[in-house]
C-alpha cells in the first residue's frame, strides 16, 4: 500500500499530465499569447462557478511585480496570521515540493487534505470534459486547486502571489481588497515584452476599482502607467519609497531592520539582504491599507509577523565550514541585489575564494547575470536546473557564455544540479575562507537544497525546514573532501 508520501507525489504526478495535455502553440507572438491568455481565464472562471465559486467570501491581497513579490507575500501572510487572522497564502514557484505553493498560517498543505483535494478538481475535470469543455491547462488546474485548499481550510483572507506579468495571468481572476506591485524589471521578455513599460502595463493589471494600490516601483516610464491604471480603476497608489518612506536599512544574515517615515517606528523582517527592506515596508504598507478597511492588526502584530517571516532560498544559509548560500535570484535585477549584498551575507577575506554554482533557465538573459554576477566570483561552476517542461541552458553553453562575457577565472561545468554541490563541497580548499553561492534560478535551488532538506520530510513535516523548530537549529558544518577546484 502506498504511504502518504507516495500518495501526495502520485496525485502531483496526476497534475503535472495536464502538461502533456495541452498542446505547444505554432503562434508565439505576444499578441497570440494575450488571446489565449484571456481564453485561458474566461476558462477557468466557468470551471471555478462549477466548483461553486471557492475565491469568494474573503478578502484577497494580490501581489505581484518583477523582484520580491514571494518574500513581500510571505510577510503580509506572517503578519495576519499573528494578528489572529486564518491565513491563506499561495506563492509560485515552488522549489522542492508543490505543497509550498498552498500554506495556511504558516503551514503547508497536508498531504492527505492535497490528496483529496487533487481528487475533487480532477474529478470534477471529467465531468467538464464529458459535457464538451476543453482540457484545462495546469496552470488552471493549479489556481482551482488554490481556491479549494483556501475554502477548506475556511480561510479569513487570503494572499495571492502573481505567477508572471499581471494582466493576463490566471490569478488575476481574482477580486482584490488590496494590489501590491513590488518592482518593474525586464524579465519574461517572450511573454511579456522587453522594454519597462510593456512589462509595467502587465504589472498594472492587477490593479483594480476599489482596491487601494501600492508599489514599490521608482522608474518614472513604469510609475506613470501604474498611476494611470490607478486612475482608471479610481482607486489610490500609496509609493514605497527608500530614502522617503523609509531609511536606515540595516542587514545582518538572519534579518533586515529599517525606520519608516515619517513615524520613525522600527521593523525587522526575518530575511537577510538590504533589498528585503523594501519588501518589508511594503507588506506595512499593504497593512496599514488592510487596517483602512477595518482589519484588526495590532503594531505588536506587524513586528511579530515580520520577525517570524522566512522563505526558504532566499539568501539562506545552508552550513558553515564552507558557508554555503542559497539565493534563486533568477534575472539581472535580482542578482544585483544579491550582488550588492555580498559583502555582509557571503564575506571573502583573505586568500578566501567565493564559488558560484550558477544554473540558468533558457528564457533568462544569462549575459546580463553572469556580467553582474562576475565582479563577486573567483571560479564559476556551471550547471543546468532540473524542472518539469521549462527547459534551461546547458551547462557547457552557459560556461562559454561566460567565457564572452569576459570573467577570466576558472570555469568547471557539471550538468547535473546534485553531483554540482558534491563537486563544489568536495573541492574546497579552505573551509573556513572559501564558501559557496548557488544562484539563478529558483528551480537550481530547489535542487540543491534537497541535500539538506529532502522533499519527502518537508512534505511530512508541513515545513520547507523538514520538521516544526529546525528555524532556529544550529547551522550543520559541512563535510570537507580531498581535491580542489
């Protein structure tokens, strides 16, 4: 008889067919794209009415934006679940399990409640089919599951992170008391386009008639158009400004303090890197809105949400002796950010040597990451993440890549993700000078991460640190082999 293990995996497994089940598009153009992204929703709002509307009767916060929309998800959720509130959160992607992608008050989905619930959506899957529906996509299969998890744990509200874009993606079928859009970057140039504003009007969709805006966005091109969508939808944009809403940043590797303005209180969210500030006064802000339309959240809450805030793979460190740090900055601005931060987060004294094990998907601008990331890296190894139907650069091209961006330093390829941490451990020279950064993609840190924290015991315990408490354990020292890189 299967555990409940293999039968959370097999019930993923029944998921992830509807992949295969939806067939590759001959037009890629964007316009092509938005047409069948709007079929896509129209789709799913006819099926989510024959499960009974399951994404009403609470109220939604809607959070998207190019850079930190998982980490500012994440400390709104926290903050209402210390206020008293039972809270739903849903994020996208997920790095080693899918149960990351529903939790509630903290706490990731139970394999059997996702067993059932897999049932039940794909039940009622047949039963649309048989009278003539199309196949939904996984995507769509995906955000009713969403909608049923938060109906059955009788959530009180709900956060909903943006997979891509805005505009046209499956969770904005949502109806929003509060919009939070993080940043404008490039990325997810096929699907959205390549310039700022194209991507800042998908970005501004999720903005809508009566639920207050708020943004942490600074290029005027981009700013303009959220606060056009905001007048359109006649609703307000509050900005989350560094240096004018809130100032003296300071980070250490467990967490990130900052002052607002102009009320000068303090607050700590339990993320390292200086980036994390703005993630933080935007999830107070979205607070402060929530409080507007009669939510009870306590200061005393705010401070013990954000503390309590954590994502796994976000600048986490996984040992000492070497250090190893995981972070799934996956685009130029987010390894900026990271980039800028290294200094505090993965130090590099003396003789010491920073590895960067570096995987990238095929829809990423790997030059622009390997350029920001070259200044911080004494020797590259390039491999390539392992995920379902998102294909990445191999490792070799990615090395040669390299190579034409101009680092000079030494370059080894492993394809495979796991024997490329092995690699990295087995080689250094100095456990207490050299560390390790794994970076590029989220996906790439979900396969590493397995090393320390396999699926199997993160889906058994409801938590990305495999069993309740392991947040505050004592790093493990890793295990130095002979050889170097």
């Amino acid at each position: 008889m299967l555990d409940r293990i293999d039968r959370f995996r097999a019930a993923a497994a029944r998921l992830d067919a509807l992949i295969d089940r939806t067939p590759t598009p001959d037009d890629r153009s964007l316009e092509a794209v938005q047409v069948r992204a709007g079929e896509r929703m129209d789709r799913l709002r006819r099926f989510l009415a024959r499960l009974g509307d399951p994404l009403t009767g609470y109220p939604i916060i809607h959070v998207g934006g190019t850079s930190g929309k998982g980490s500012t998800s994440t400390a709104i959720a926290a903050t209402l679940t210390a206020a008293g509130y039972r809270t739903g959160l849903h994020t996208s992607p997920y790095l080693q399990t899918p149960a990351e992608k529903l939790q509630c008050d903290g706490r990731l989905i139970a394999p059997d409640r996702f067993v059932a619930l897999t049932d039940e959506l794909l039940d009622t899957h047949e039963r649309w089919l048989t009278d003539g529906n199309p196949v939904l996509t996984y995507g769509e299969a995906w955000i009713a599951l969403m909608a049923l998890f938060f109906r059955a744990e009788e959530v009180d509200v709900a956060v909903v992170e943006v997979g891509a874009g805005g505009r046209f993606d499956l969770t904005n079928i949502v109806a929003p008391v509060v919009s939070v859009v993080t940043t404008v970057g490039i990325d997810h140039t096929a699907t959205l386009g390549d310039t700022i504003e194209a991507i800042a009007w998908h970005k501004a969709g999720i903005i809508k008639p009566g639920a207050p805006a708020i943004t942490g966005v600074t290029q005027p091109a981009a700013l303009s158009i959220l606060a056009a969508e905001a007048n359109a939808a006649t609703t307000s944009l509050r900005r989350v400004i560094p240096g004018e809403t809130f100032t003296d940043v300071v980070t250490t590797l467990k967490s990130t303090s900052w002052r607002e303005l102009p009320s000068g209180a303090v607050y700590s969210i339990g993320l390292a890197g200086r980036f994390q500030a703005l993630n933080g006064a935007l999830a107070v802000a979205a607070v402060e809105a929530l409080r507007g339309q009669g939510m009870t959240i306590s200061d005393e809450a705010v401070r013990r949400g954000l503390a309590r805030t954590r994502i796994p793979g976000r600048a986490e460190t996984m040992q000492r002796q070497p250090t190893v740090l995981l972070d799934g900055a996956h685009n130029a601005e987010k390894i900026g950010a990271l980039a800028a931060e290294l200094p505090t987060l993965l130090p590099r004294p003396d003789r010491g040597r920073r590895v960067v094990l570096l995987g990238v998907l095929e829809t990423k601008q790997a030059d622009r990451i390997i350029a920001a990331l070259a200044p911080h890296m004494d020797v590259l190894l390039a491999t390539a993440p392992r995920v379902l139907a998102k294909p990445a650069i191999q490792a070799i091209d990615l090395a040669r890549a390299a190579r034409q961006t101009g680092f000079t330093g030494p370059i080894l390829v492993e394809p495979e993700p796991a024997e490329a941490i092995a690699q990295a451990l087995a080689g250094v020279r100095d456990a207490e000078r050299d560390s390790i950064l794994v970076t590029g993609s989220l996906y790439l840190v979900g396969n590493v991460r397995e090393r320390w924290y396999p699926e199997a015991a993160i889906v058994a315990a409801g938590s990305p640190w495999s069993t309740p408490g392991t947040e505050e354990s004592p790093l493990p020292l890793g295990t130095v082999a002979e050889g170097c890189l």
